[in-house]
C-alpha cells in the first residue's frame, strides 16, 4: 500500500496563547518577590528574642547580646533621712595660752549704731597679740552680743556703735590671756583670781576684759548646765558691758527661772537657768540687787 504523501499532523497541538496573559505572569512574579522582600524586611526590624541569631546586611549572622551585657540603667539613689545634728559645742579642746605679748591688734572695720534711741556709746575691739584668736572672729561675736535680740539696746535707752582706731571712742573691749586680764583688771581696783589664777572676766572704767581662759573653754558647772560656748559668749559680753553701762550685780529670783545677765553667772547658778539676755520677751529680766562691783 503506497503511502500518503499528506503530512502526519503531531499529536499534540500547542495551545495559542492569550492575549496579556505573559504580562500577568510577570506581574505576579514581581508581586511575590516584593512580599516576600517585605516579610524578610519585617523580620529584620523586629527585636530578636533572647538567644535568637541576627542576620546583618553582609549575610553573616551574629549572636544577640544577652541580658546580661546590656547595660542598665543605674538607680537612683534612695533618700536618706537628714543626718542628726551635732551637739552643740560646750567648750574648746587643748592648751590656752596663759599669756601674750601684752600689745592688742584693733579691729578696724566700722560698725553699724546698734539701737534705735538713747545716748551713743562707741566702743573698739581690741584681741592680745599672741592669744591665737582673730580679731575679726572676736569682733562679729561681740557685734551678734550687742545686736540682739536681747541686748542692751532694745531698751531703747542706749546705742551702740564700733568704731575704727583712732576715731573717739567711750570704751574699750579686750580679749585677752589670763595673765594680761589680771594684770588690766588688778590696775582698774578688781581681783579676777579663784585659787591664785586669773579666772573670770572684768570691767574696769573705760575698759571691758574678756579673759580668754572663758572664751576658750566657758566654766565647769556651765558645761554640766549645757550651756554652749557660743552662748557662753553672748553671756560676758552683755555682763561686762552691763556694768560698762551702769549695771550691777544681780542675784537668781527662783529657782528655775532664767539667770539675770546680771547674776555672775561664771561663779554660780543659784538654781537659776543659764541666760545671756539682759532683755527676755522684750522686757528688761533682772533679779534681786547684790551690791557687789
């Protein structure tokens, strides 16, 4: 049998293609790349969980650090209570010099008038040479003394005023050794000594002696009263200016009650209170007269 001479068709038949059908499939390809890069995007901004690998951007992977090497933040410091304040100072450790050169370095800086009326009084400051005491330091401790409130002059029968050397002055106030104040107040007509040593301040005309011996280290049974120094202080100031001023002594109106200024308060106490005020409430505060210089 002579064979066709027509073309054998192939069995299979390829299927025409639609039209924009390759344009989706390229559309498609794009649209899955571009998720997947957005979960792979997403991926990389979340924190990794602890012990979970990082992938940086040259491919290579590094191990997160652990809690343990991530810094924290420092606390903050607990608050404390407010520390308890010191007791107050009673008296100064160590040697007072007994004496000194017997020449006294002035306080040259002019004060306010202390007082509102009454006559003016001007008075100098004046610390031994030799004393270990400032003449500056001595000077703002008689002036917080004289200032108040308490002092002589809220009365309002006296001012009071420092002046420079060299200007008038009324009186003068001295620190000094023992030996020195013994010497000034013995010249005055006083005998400041207990037991043979020069003990307690004076006031002579013209001349109020602070004995260092007091200022450094107050009095026993002042000490055992808790009276502090810097009171102390105020105390022998207004005492001995008290008498500059025409004051004597005064003795303790009760026991209990606050001392006089006036009252020698660096000898006894008489059962009364230590005060370093001749003024209390705005009222003079005085005791029984003793009639002793």
């Amino acid at each position: 049998m002579r064979a066709s001479s027509r073309p054998r068709r192939s069995a299979v038949r390829s299927v025409p293609r639609r039209p924009g059908t390759s344009r989706r499939r390229s559309a498609l390809v794009v649209l899955a790349f571009l998720a997947a890069a957005a979960v792979g995007v997403g991926v990389a901004v979340q924190r990794p969980s602890a012990g979970a690998e990082m992938l940086v951007g040259d491919g290579s992977v590094v191990q997160p650090p652990t809690p343990s090497d991530t810094p924290s933040p420092s606390a903050s410091p607990s608050p404390t209570a407010d520390p308890t304040p010191p007791p107050p100072l009673l008296t100064l450790p160590g040697p007072v010099p007994a004496h000194g050169s017997g020449s006294f370095a002035y306080d040259a800086r002019p004060g306010p008038v202390l007082g509102r009326a009454g006559g003016l009084r001007r008075f100098r400051l004046a610390v031994e040479n030799g004393s270990g005491e400032d003449v500056h330091a001595f000077g703002d401790a008689v002036q917080r003394a004289l200032a108040g409130p308490g002092s002589w002059v809220d009365g309002g029968q006296v001012r009071l005023q420092r002046v420079v050397p060299g200007a008038r002055y009324d009186f003068t106030i001295y620190l000094a050794t023992r030996d020195t104040a013994g010497r000034l107040c013995r010249d005055g007509g006083i005998d400041i000594r207990k037991g043979g040593v020069p003990y307690t301040s004076c006031r002579v005309p013209g001349k109020v002696v602070i004995n260092l011996d007091r200022w450094r280290t107050s009095v026993p049974h002042l000490v055992a009263a808790e009276m502090p120094l810097e009171e102390y202080r105020l105390y022998v100031i207004n005492h001995e200016v008290g008498h500059q001023l025409g004051h004597h002594h005064e003795g303790c109106p009760a026991a209990g009650r606050p001392a006089p200024v006036m009252q020698q308060q660096t000898l006894f106490l008489d059962g009364c209170r230590p005060n370093p005020w001749p003024y209390l409430d705005g009222r003079r505060y005085a005791g029984p007269p003793v009639w002793k210089p």
